[in-house]
C-alpha cells in the first residue's frame, strides 16, 4: 500500500496527460506502456527485492550487498545518485503540488462556475504569475511532507492510501462520466490511442522511458526503502504487478477524463503543456452537477496523492543522514526539506521572473524534470538491472524471490539481464542525442 502510495501522484494525474499532450499521443502512450511492461515492472522487482535484502536504507543496502557481492564501491553509487535525485525531484514537485492546493479555496469558493477556457486560463495565468503566492503553497505543501516524515512513515500512510485512493478513484470514474457525456470523448479517445508514428521522435522515446521509471517511483531508492519493511512471504512478483497495474490505470483514466475536455473547448491544447490539469478539469467541474463538491474534493486528493509520494522521495535522504550522519529525524528532515525548498524557488521563478531565461531551451523547472527524469531516473535504473543480472550471485535474487524451478522469475531474469540494459541504453543514447541536435 506504502508502494502505490508512493507510485500514484502528480506523475499520474498531472505529468502523464499533459507529456502525452506535448508528444502527439497514441504512439508515445503505446511506448510508454512498453517501456513499463518491459523496463519498468522488472526493475522495479529487482529495486524491491534488493531493498528487502538489505532491510536497511537505500545506501547501506546497497553498501552491504556490494559488501556481500564482493564488489566494488563503483555500485554504492546507485544508493548515492538516488537521494540527489529525490531531493531535485521534490524541489518541483512541492511547487507544483502547491498549484493543488491553491485550487482548493478557488473551488470551494465556486470560482469555476459555469467558466470557459479562456476565464480558467486567466486564472492559472494569475497564479502562475503570482510569485509569492507560488512561494506560499510550495511552503505549504514542504511542511506537510516534513510533518509527517518528522513522525515517521508507517503512520498516517496507511489510512492515506485505504481511504483516500478509492476515493479519487471514485472521482476519476466521475470526471471520466462527464467526460463522456459532455466531452469529446470519441476525439480524446482517438488521441490517445490512435497510433501516429509521425509524432514520434527519439527525444519523445526517452520521455516515456524516464515518465515510466517516474511514475513507478523507480531509480531513487524510494521503492527500495519500502522493499525494507516488506513481509518475508509476501509475493514481491504480485505486488509489484497490482501497483504497477493500479498506476497505470490511474493515469489512463487522468488522460481520458481530460482529452475529450480539451477537444470540446476552443482555446484549450493538447500540447497545453504543464498547467494542462489545471485548465482541463476546472471547466468539467464548474459545469456539472455537483461541482462546487467534486471539485473541491478532487484537489484535495490531488493533493494527498503528491504527499504521500513526495514522502517517499525526501524518506531514503533521511534514513541515510540519521543511519549514518548521526542526525535525528527531526534535524535530518530540517536539513533536506530546506535545501529542496530553496532548489524549488528555482522552479517557481521559471514561471514568472525567469521564465525567459533558457539554456538549450531549457527553463529552470524543465532543466529539473531533464536532469531528474530523462537522465538520473534511467541511469540507476540502468545500474540497478546490471548489477542485480550481471554482478550479484544469481542465488541471491533466485532466494529472495522464491525463483527455484518458476518460469516467471526466469522470464524475469532474462529480461533483467538482456532487455533492459539494452533497450534503457539505446533510447538513453539516441533520445539524448536527439534532444540536442534538434
Ligand atoms: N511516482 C510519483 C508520481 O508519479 C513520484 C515519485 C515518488 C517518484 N517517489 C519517486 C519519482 C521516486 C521518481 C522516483 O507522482
């Protein structure tokens, strides 16, 4: 519950429509399900299954089965590479999270009523201008992951995720009901899964390869934490096939409940870009029954579901810095939380004083989601398949995963060995050289 707590959040309901949206749909969507099918769900097992190996935190995990693997230090790197990674990732994800939440007040207030696309872009034009507002909600949103962090994890997650995640599930099935009746659902449909190889590009490869290690919550040790405190008999195979299957689900049902939206209303784009949630969904809510309620509801959810995601992404730093710095949880999560908060001024300034300044395009929040999603995420997960196919005895993960005489932990292995060093390598190299020489 912990892991699709950690793996449905913003990367679902926000990033997945609005990447597809930018990279033409129907083709990018096909390989972004490939790429979770074929790279995604077998590295994730090997994150799990190394995580309840070691039992401890991301980096002495990985320290101690180097240890055990009788290799060099070279592989801690993966332990390493994944707590910087979180912390960028969290600097924008508080931000963004915070457009969430200050969709709240705008709902309960019933400013959506009866709106239309271009009276809901002026109002995420205003917020996203409105620095210190954004600075506001960001801060928010920090001390709300701290806070419950200072605690620690188990409490709190567990209700967070049983309750709460049928319910937005409840609402999705809503949104996409309107989406139906009112949309263009035939035209949302088509998009999504219509498969235009035109639109296709190295460059959109490679960001459906780094969406699909996202959205799992692969390549940064969070998954790999969690595998720590995951019974010895639970099936690692079955649990990582139910939250793999669940945050797929989840962020197809985002992309139909908002394309047919996007194509009934002149002035909306698919390739809106970032604030394509918050232009889509207000217009559904501010014209159904009931949407003063759902509305409020849904961004509260929103909001939720990034918590307890943004949780598991500051939770391997600070288990690290109290294991090994001699920190308290108190002070170790102060430390992390601020360094990420003063990052995020970064991404917020990108949409308003910054937003001309780029560097090969790239603006400061862009760069972020790059260097996070398109390089690091796949990096470890690069180093996590090799070192688990190649470098660790075979008996250890044949152990730990039940793997005598099963044909799913061979097909497994293989795919570990062969199919996912190859295919993240390839689209890795050719996506990146796509991006710059284009
Ligand atoms: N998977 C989460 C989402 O889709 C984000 C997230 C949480 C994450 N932990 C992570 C992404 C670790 C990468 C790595 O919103």
């Amino acid at each position: 519950m912990a892991a699709t707590g950690s793996a449905v959040g913003l990367g679902n309901l926000w990033k997945f429509p609005y990447i597809a949206g930018e990279n033409g749909g129907g083709a990018f969507v096909l390989v972004y399900l490939l790429c979770i099918l074929m790279l995604g769900i077998p590295v994730m097992v090997a994150e799990v299954m190394l995580g309840r190996r070691g039992r401890q935190s991301p980096i002495r995990t990985m320290a101690a089965l180097t240890r055990e693997a009788g290799v060099g230090k070279f592989w801690n790197g993966i332990g390493w590479l994944g707590v910087v990674a979180g912390l960028l990732i969290l600097s924008y994800y508080s931000v963004i999270a915070g457009w969430a939440l200050a969709y709240i007040p705008d709902m309960t207030q019933g400013l959506f009523q009866g709106a239309n696309a271009e009276q809901v872009k002026m109002r995420f034009d205003a917020l996203r201008a409105d620095r210190n507002g954004l600075i506001y909600y960001q801060s928010i949103f920090m001390l709300l992951t701290t806070g419950v962090v200072v605690f620690g994890v188990s409490r709190g997650l567990g209700v967070a995720v049983r309750l709460l995640m049928p319910l937005l599930f409840l609402i999705l099935v809503a949104l996409l009901v309107f989406a139906w009746q009112q949309g263009d659902f035939a035209r949302g449909f088509e998009f999504m899964f219509h498969f235009n190889f035109e639109a296709l590009t190295g460059e959109s490869v490679l960001v459906a390869l780094g969406h699909s290690f996202f959205t799992l919550s692969l390549g940064m040790g969070s998954i790999m934490a969690y595998g720590a405190y995951m019974p010895q008999q639970a099936s690692i195979g079955k649990t990582v096939l139910m939250v793999g299957g669940l945050d797929t689900l989840v962020a197809l049902m985002a992309g139909l409940a908002i394309f047919p939206i996007v194509f009934a209303h002149p002035g909306l784009e698919p390739s809106a870009g970032p604030e394509l949630l918050f232009i889509s969904l207000p217009i559904a809510f501010g014209n159904m029954v009931g949407g003063v309620l759902f509305g409020t509801v849904f961004f509260i959810l929103v909001t939720i579901a990034a918590w307890t995601s943004a949780i598991s992404l500051i939770e391997p730093g600070v288990a690290w810095l109290i294991e090994n710095k001699g920190f308290n949880r108190f002070t170790a999560n102060l430390l992390l939380a601020l360094i990420a908060w003063v990052l995020g001024l970064g991404t917020v300034l990108s949409f308003n004083d910054w937003s001309e300044y780029t560097v090969f395009g790239f603006t400061f929040f862009d760069g972020m989601d790059f260097l996070t999603s398109r390089i690091m995420l796949p990096t470890t997960g690069l180093l996590i398949a090799v070192f688990v196919a190649w470098v660790m005895p075979r008996v250890l993960s044949k152990d730990e995963l039940n793997g005598e005489g099963s044909v799913a932990y061979c097909l497994w292995f293989w795919m570990l060995r062969w199919v996912c060093p190859l295919g993240i390598a390839l689209v890795l190299v050719y996506g990146l050289y796509d991006t710059f020489s284009s």
